[in-house]
C-alpha cells in the first residue's frame, strides 16, 4: 500500500510527522485504518517515554479495517472497531486470579507501529482478544474514551466504590474528570475534585463534582470544612506529583481506601505513616491499565448512555497538527480530552 504519514515521538516538544511502509499483515492479523487517536496523559510522561524514543505512540485508537488476513474468520472488511493495545493470555497465573494487568503477555503485546498513524497492523494475538466492533451509535471519536475509561471502571471496582460514600479526586484532568463522572454514574455520595489549575476545578464541576478544592497546604483542614467535617471515604489519585501522593494520605477517613491511579516517578518514594493507617484501618491499593472485562463494561456504559463523555473532547488535530497536541497535553492547563484524526 506504499507510504504513510506517521507522528514519531522524540520527546514532548519533539514530536515529527513522518513517513513509514505501510505495515504488511500475516494470514491471521488484520490493517487497520486509524480515524480517531487520543493523546494519554501517559504519552506525555517523558521520563518514561523518552526511554524507547523515537517511536510512534498512541492507544486509544478506533478505526476501520481495510485488510483481512485469509485465516481471520470471526472480522470482515469495512468492520468499525476499538483495538486494545495490550491483551493478555488469560491463562497464566495472574490471569487467572484475576490480575489481568500484570500478566507478562499483556505487557510485551502491542500493534504496529502505534496509534498516531493512518494505518495500523493487529497481530494476532490481539486479533484474537483485543478487538472489539464499536456499536452503531458509537462515533470514532467517542470510541477513543473505551480505554481511559476501562482503566478508570477497574480502578473503581478494584476500590469498590459503594452509593453513597464520599469520593475525593485529586487531579481533574482526563483521568480525574472520568473517575468523577464514573463514581457519580455509580451513585457515590459527595464528590471532591481537587486540582492546581481553575479551568480543571470548572471542568470537574461540569462533569459530576460537588466539593471542588484548589490544591494547597491546607488541603486537609479545607476538605473537612466544605464536607461537614469528615473526611473522604476513598481519596482517587489522578496526579503525579509527590504532593498529590502525600496529600491523599491526609484526606482519607478512617475506614477507607486510597487509590492510587497515578503515581510519582520511579526514584520517588512516597512516605506512608504506617502507625496511622494502621489505628485507621486505611486501605492502600493501586491500579493499572485494564483487562477485558473492563474494556466490554466500558462500552456498555457509553453504548447504554450512562456516560456521555464527547464534550470532555477539547482539541481535534489532523495529522501534520499532531506535535501541537503533544505539546498540549503536556502543558496540562487548558484541555482536557485531546484526539489526533490520522485520515482527515
């Protein structure tokens, strides 16, 4: 199929429109034709990405497929679809207890060369267990919320989330934005945003949250006044920051649970006060990524429309644009949800 345009990652503002082959497909994968592609706050942690620099990223992809592979049964030519990045085997031992994300096959599997291109090859492993057929009401760009929002249904049903409990999100970004939305869909009591910046504060207050709190260092004392003097029952970290990390510690009540979504850089270690959750009966948990289940309860929440999340979208760039929205979500001010569209 000759060239394509791709966005190859050097660092957050390095990020070039080149060309590459169009990826040639074996007999049991499938070629996707990228129309909507969302920029992760995970693509922009450069500490991290930098490490396997240049490389095309981008995960949150729906498409369509333009070329099947002659021993593809169960996927046809012209299909609408969400592909996941990473799947795993289902068999190993994690997998089978239920922690999907940490099996080895999940975090080795991914499709080629990476969702900021107009084309995309699904090797078959994925094929087998990471492709999904978007519902008919479901738009490309709506589509590209079934990841970030699968990772954000495990993070809650991991914490448990229970009607009526109080809920603190520190961090109102994209991630922090669908928690509040999610825990509001689940029934959760009051909801808390905390966040540095006032245009994520009046986000989180368009998309579910009651309470919202700009981050400082009375943090604690501010919660209990706007929450009649309690605490939050679970505390959602949504920010990489040290702070964001430490502060979650002060504001849980006891009895409850911290969940951490995002964390500090890897040299960073994060004090616990350990004699205190231990009176309290804290709960320290973590999340990553997300597994099938997820993923299909995911669609079934936008598909049913208890999420509707398309005005989360702020910025929409063509491909040659695409640096641009690096750059954005980089800055992490004024944006929240930001899409790349490969083929307009």
């Amino acid at each position: 199929m000759g060239k394509m345009k791709v966005l190859m990652y050097y660092k957050n503002s390095d990020v070039r429109v080149e060309e590459m082959p169009v990826p040639a497909i074996g007999s049991g994968e499938l070629l996707i034709k990228v129309f909507a592609s969302g920029i992760c706050g995970s693509d922009v942690m450069e500490w991290y990405r930098i490490k396997k620099a240049p490389r095309v990223l981008g995960h949150e992809i729906t498409g369509e497929i333009v070329e099947v592979g002659q021993d593809v049964k169960t996927y046809k030519k012209g299909d609408r679809v969400f592909v996941s990045h990473h799947v795993p085997c289902n068999v190993c031992n994690y997998c089978l207890q239920g922690y999907h994300t940490a099996c080895d096959t999940l975090h080795n599997t991914n499709y080629d060369p990476g969702g900021f291109a107009e084309y995309i090859r699904i090797p078959e492993i994925n094929v087998q267990s990471g492709v999904y057929i978007l519902p008919d009401d479901m738009s490309y760009e709506d589509g590209t919320f079934i990841e970030p929002l699968a990772c954000v249904v495990r993070g809650q049903r991991l914490a448990g989330v229970k009607p009526g409990q109080s809920v603190m999100v520190i961090g109102s970004g994209m991630s922090g934005l669908l928690h509040i939305n999610l825990a509001k869909a689940l029934g959760a009591g009051k909801i808390i945003a905390c966040d540095i910046t006032d245009y994520r504060l009046e986000a989180a207050k368009q998309f579910g949250a009651d309470i919202t709190i700009k981050a400082g260092d009375d943090l604690k004392e501010r919660l209990m006044d706007l929450n009649d003097g309690q605490l939050a029952d679970l505390v959602i970290v949504c920010a990489g920051a040290l702070s964001a990390s430490t502060d979650a510690l002060k504001c849980v009540e006891r009895g409850g649970k911290v969940l951490y979504f995002a964390v500090p850089e890897p040299e960073i270690n994060v004090p616990v006060p350990m004699n205190d959750l231990w009176r309290n009966e804290i709960t320290l948990l973590t999340s990553y990524g997300a597994s099938p289940v997820d993923l299909e309860t995911s669609i079934r929440l936008m598909s049913n429309k208890r999420l509707v999340l398309n005005d989360m979208i702020t910025h929409r760039f063509k491909m040659d644009d695409g640096g641009e929205g690096f750059k954005i979500v980089a800055e992490a001010k004024d944006s929240i949800k930001v899409i790349v569209e490969p083929n307009k």
